[in-house]
C-alpha cells in the first residue's frame, strides 16, 4: 500500500457514548470498508514547548494552528521506522504533511542541538516550525486504538473511531507500552470524519438519527487540561494546606 505524505480535507469530530457508537457503526458497515491499517493501535509523541504552547493555543481552538508529532502504528521497533507529522489547521481545513524515517533518527532530530530533518520540501517545513519554537521536545506521548473506514463508492470519505485514548508525561518511547491518563470518560469513543467534500445522505441521517454534534475536542489539548492544568489547582492546595498545617503547629 503506498503511503500518502500530503493531506488536506476537513476533520470534523464526534464523541460518542456507547449507544451512539453501536448505531454509527452499524451505519458504517453498510457503505464503508476497514481500510488497509483496518484496526491499529496508534502510539503517538507530540512535540512542544517547556510551557505547552502548542498544547495551549490548541484548545483555544483560534483559526489557525498546528501540531508536530512523532507517530507509529503499533509497538515501534528500536531500529524501525516511523512517521514525523506536522499538522496544520486553517479555517477548519486540516493540512497534514508527513515523512517516514528510522525512529532514532527522528529522535536525534529533535532531542539533539545540531539536529536536522532530511532535505526535502517537507524535512525543510518541519525545521521551520521547529525554528519558530526554541525548546520544543518530546512533551506528551498519546496513544489509542483505531479503527478506520473508506467509502465503498470510491469517494475520499474516511471516518476514523479512536477508543482507550491514554496519556502521559513519562516515559515518552514509541516501543514502550500504552499506559497512563484515560482522556475520554468509560465507554466513549471519538469519531473523526474526514473529506473534502459534503456528507453523503445516509451518513447526516445516522448522525441526525444518533443526536451527534460536531465537537471542538483535540486529544493532545484535552490531555494537557486534564493532566498540566488541572494539576495546577491541585498542587497549589496542597501547597497552601501543607503551609497551614506548618503555621497552625508553630502557634
């Protein structure tokens, strides 16, 4: 199967509950086919800035902004090869340019100070973005299990339906095991919907039929509110309890 390196379409997303999911699926199979990938588990390490800059303008959902990701389907090998992703999105349409390399290259790439993407047009945009974010290093590693669809009439429609979205800080190695934060509450699942173009007839029945609305949620900017920002709050009370604690012994 050849692997596209340069995408542009709209992304629209949908959170399910398990209801909505049994209905949206049911739907699916009639007109649509697991594509190549079919069901994958899909590790990813997002790349960002020491504050999260690229995390924090993501859920202020502004009209335009972009991500840089490490990615791999399934447990990477130490010596096999990967994808490095830069997406960018502009007045809802999603631009995503990608190369494949070694995973150790792609490491050195941005953990080392010399580092510097291969000589091509799109090794060349990564470093760019890279330029406009001193700093930026592996910051989040992202991972779920996916399974994606192509329409049957040979349209570009694909829907993509993530479920056990796991996050964490630590430990940001493609050939580790998933583990960490759940993002989505028990059950749910996250639908993408990706074309061009406009929904066919029976899939804005489906969506009508199940009440799903298109949903602002971004993985990477959920994950960093659930687990930077509201750790904030969290550490400063016990902080300010600890030091209460301190001063009312000391009276």
């Amino acid at each position: 199967m050849a692997v596209k390196t340069v995408f542009k379409r709209h992304e629209l997303k949908y959170l399910m509950d398990p209801r909505q999911a049994e209905e949206v699926c049911s739907a699916i199979s009639e007109h649509m086919t697991l594509d190549g990938y079919g069901h994958s588990s899909i590790r990813n390490i997002y790349l960002d800035t020491g504050d999260f800059l690229l995390a924090r303008r993501s859920i202020e959902h502004p009209l335009y902004k972009e991500k840089l990701r490490f990615r791999s389907y399934g447990k990477a090998e130490k010596d096999g090869t990967v994808f490095v992703e830069l997406k960018k999105k502009y007045d809802s349409v999603v631009y995503k340019r990608r190369l494949s390399m070694p995973l150790d290259e792609a490491m050195r790439w941005f953990t080392s100070p010399e580092g510097k993407g291969p000589d091509t047009q799109i090794g060349e945009e990564i470093d760019f973005m890279r330029s406009r974010y001193p700093g930026i290093r592996p910051a989040m590693l992202l991972t779920y299990e996916r399974e994606a669809y192509y329409a049957n009439d040979g349209g570009d429609l694909r829907i993509t339906i993530d479920s056990n979205i796991l996050a964490r800080l630590e430990d940001l190695d493609l050939t580790s095991e998933v583990g960490g934060h759940a993002v989505l509450p028990d059950g749910y699942t996250l639908m993408e919907i990706k074309t061009m173009y406009g929904y066919p007839p029976w899939l804005n029945a489906v969506l009508s039929g199940s009440r799903l609305y298109k949903s602002p949620f971004t993985k990477y900017g959920n994950a960093y509110k659930e687990m930077v920002v509201r750790k904030v709050p969290e550490d400063f009370r016990r902080i300010s309890g600890g030091s209460r604690t301190v001063l009312e012994g000391a009276a």
